[in-house]
C-alpha cells in the first residue's frame, strides 16, 4: 500500500497485514521502519 498518511495509509496496512511504502514528499526521513519515497514517480523502482 502506498499513501502519504503515516495513521491512515501505514498504521491501516500493518493493520490488514500490507507492506507500507509513505511518500514523504518533505524528505523528513523514515519513520518506525516505514520504507519511504519522495513522489509517486518512484513507485516503479519498488515493483
């Protein structure tokens, strides 16, 4: 799953058993362990 809300999108995918990936578009770093990108341009390079 992949969102831009460390409660919603990350907390609610661990939640449901989903890989999290948070776009950090402020670059302020990883957070708990949360792989991070800057934009959703980077998504492919996850795939």
């Amino acid at each position: 799953h992949v969102g831009d809300s460390f409660e919603a999108d990350v907390l609610g995918a661990r939640a449901a058993g989903v890989e999290a990936v948070l776009v950090d578009r402020s670059g302020s770093g990883a957070r708990h362990g949360v792989r991070t990108i800057r934009s959703l341009r980077e998504v492919a390079s996850l795939l």
